[in-house]
C-alpha cells in the first residue's frame, strides 16, 4: 500500500514538496482525513488548523497556532528572543495611530518598519532616509499591507547578509538543513520594495562552519528549548531569518514553514526520503533518524512574475511553454507551478508569482547557467524576472 500525503497551499513552495515526495512513490491526496497533513503556508496555521487536525488524531507536520506566534506576531517573536537572550536587533513598538508623529521625530537613518501581524512577505520597509520614512508612515499608518494587529514595530538596520536557516524540529530533537540565501526586493540589484522572493539557492557560500556552530548554540537550541520551557514546543520546520553582521549571527525574524523559493531548492537537493522526517516530526520521533543527506551540488531558483508584481497585477494571459515536457523532464532542472492554472487547453497565469524556474549543478555557476537557458524558453504577455540571483556568491 502506498504512503498518502496531504499537502495545505498551492504555490510553488507546495509544488516543489509535492515533487518531491511524488519521487519517493507517495501519492498526494486532496483531502487531509486520516492522512499525514503537511501544511504549507503560514495563514492556516495563524488560524489552528493544526489543533484542528491533531485533535482528531490526524497527524501534522506544521505548529499550533500559539507557537505559530513566531510568526504571527513580530512583537511576541521580540518578546521571546529577548526573555532567552537570542541575538537580535534594537526594536520599540508602537500603535498604528502614533506611528507618523514618531516617524516625523526620528533622526537616525536607516531604520526598519515592520507591521506586528502577517502581510504576505510584504509588511516591511527599510527607509534610507527621513523622506522614505515620511511615505512608509503613510502606509502603515493607513494599514496598507492589511495586518491584524495595530502594532508597529521600529528597529534598528544592521548592515551584513541575509541569510535563511531552516531546521525541522519535533520540539526536542532537531535536523539543520543546507542554508540558504534568498533575493527578496523586486529589482535587479537588490532594489525596489520587498516581495514573497524573486529567487534564491544554496547552500550558501556566507556559512562558515564557524557560523553554523555560533547559529546553534547561540539560536537554534535556545529557540527551541525555550518554546518547549515556555509550555509550547514547536514541531514542523522553522525557518530562522539570520543576517550576519561582522561574522556574527542575529535574528531579523521568525518563520513557522519552508521558505518560498527557498523550499524549491532545498528539495532539488534533497538526496533522503522527505517522507520519513515529516512523519518523524509529526509523531515526535526525530531522534531515531539519522541526518539527512542532500547532493553535494548548487541550486537555484528564479521567480517568473506576472507584470506589476508585487503591486497590482492581471491575472489570465497564456504561457508560453518551449517544448514543455521535454525541459520538464530533465533530471537537473524543474519548473514549479506557484500561480498557475490549467485553462482547458493550456496554462494560464493566475497570481504574481507565477513559475519557479529551478536547477541543481555541479557548482553555483553550472546551476545558474541552466536555469537562465531555461528561462528564456517561457515567457507570458508581461512576464518579468531577475537576471540576477545569486549575485552576492558569484
């Protein structure tokens, strides 16, 4: 009998877990009774479908919703960093309603203004200057990115490299994954306002083992034992936001699910059975597993985007795939769907974010090399993407 999975969302990051998992001979089922259910996105973890499930003795890989408040909440997140002394940035919060008074008094530059509650990827702003943060108050003043919470948070920009730690955890036990390193601003060169993520690949070059140790014992450990002290364990993969400053690891933020696009990669290089760590997580027995292999390659990820994206966007427009399921094929290379749709007789455009061109090579250079020529062979009316990932390694 084969294993069963369901699997929550429908983006790329989904697509890529369902590849995965599709490769070990684990069918994909369309609904989450009495199966193992692997929930992707953060909104149906903000709303409990976690308790839900487990309630009902279904098995989860995903937090509850209390613990899911490392993402739910940058303010509970500051909070819990600061009661279990992990390294993180200088922060005050504030209400909506203050928020353009204190913009307007604030004279050391750059700052970060970050929205407490979930936006998508899209409730922060780093402002260079007293004019930026002037039409950023604007913004969340008026509640722009649409949070649940009226709490604004102010921090403190540290200059150094981003950096994305994934580590999946049955709330005691803990595997570290290959790290990543992930593009978040829409255009070339790291500019423009943020998005979901316009690419990313690993592992990254940035990560010393030096570094990997100070991130453990200084971040993942006390995260984790600090939610299991605090009467929450957190169980499914947390995704650690890291930005290394002066070759010293701080936390910008938490997330309480896969990267997207990070995931993508992850799975291309992925050499173990995925299947065997969410069950592992799921019923808490993570210990009796070895660490996971992966390919000692590169990946990488390039997000094609519908034009406008992160802003407002058309949805609908076919695309136009060179010899798709020939280059799907490809024992290197994949195309994830994130916002697409079959439209009878042929695939149409239907979010922001639409494919996620992926590859795995020998070196960073060979990874990128394939995903580029692939590239160029899609295309949509509008169609967009960055021609420079992985930048900050080559």
């Amino acid at each position: 009998m084969k294993n069963k999975v369901s699997i929550i969302g429908n983006g790329g990051r989904e697509d890529s877990l369902r590849w995965k998992l599709q490769q070990e001979g684990v069918e994909i089922e369309p609904t989450v009774e009495h199966y193992l259910t692997v929930i992707g996105p953060e909104a149906p973890i903000a709303e409990g479908l976690t308790d839900e499930l487990e309630s009902k003795l279904i098995p989860v890989f995903g937090p509850s919703k209390l613990a899911g408040r490392l993402e739910t909440s940058k303010l509970w997140a500051k909070q819990f960093m600061q009661r279990n002394d992990i390294p993180t940035t200088h922060w005050i919060t504030y209400t909506r309603d203050d928020i353009e008074e204190v913009i307007l008094n604030t004279r050391s530059y750059p700052l970060v203004i970050k929205e407490d509650g979930l936006c998508g990827g899209k409730g922060v702003v780093i402002c260079e200057t007293q004019t930026e943060a002037n039409e950023a108050a604007e913004s969340f003043a008026s509640n722009k990115f649409n949070s649940p919470s009226n709490k604004i948070l102010i921090e403190d920009f540290i200059h150094g490299e981003e950096v994305s730690c994934f580590v999946l955890t049955d709330g005691i036990d803990y595997k570290v994954l290959p790290y990543c390193q992930d593009h978040k601003r829409v255009g070339e060169g790291d500019i423009g306002p943020n998005t979901g993520g316009m690419g990313a690949y690993a592992p990254a070059p940035i990560m010393t083992e030096e570094l990997k140790a100070l991130v453990e014992k200084n971040i993942i450990i006390p995260t984790i034992n600090g939610m299991q002290e605090e009467g929450i364990p957190y169980k499914g993969v947390l995704y650690i936001g890291l930005m290394i400053c002066n070759e010293k690891p701080y936390v910008i933020e938490y997330n309480v699910r896969f990267g997207d696009p990070e995931c993508q990669v992850l799975m291309m290089l992925m050499k173990s059975d995925l299947l065997p760590y969410l069950e592992a997580v799921a019923f808490e027995i993570l210990h009796t597993l070895p660490d996971p292999e992966f390919h000692d390659m590169s990946a990488m990820t390039v997000v094609m985007c519908s034009e406008g994206y992160p802003g407002e966007y058309e949805k609908g427009f076919e695309i136009d795939w060179w010899d798709h399921h020939n280059f799907q094929s490809q024992k290197h290379t994949q195309v994830f769907h994130a916002g697409v749709k079959w439209n009878g007789d042929c695939y149409v455009t239907d979010g922001g974010r639409v494919l996620n061109v992926s590859a795995r090579g020998k070196t960073l250079q060979e990874a990128r090399d394939s995903v580029y020529e692939l590239a160029e062979k899609i295309s949509w009316e509008g169609s967009f993407y960055r021609k420079d990932i992985g930048h900050r390694a080559l």
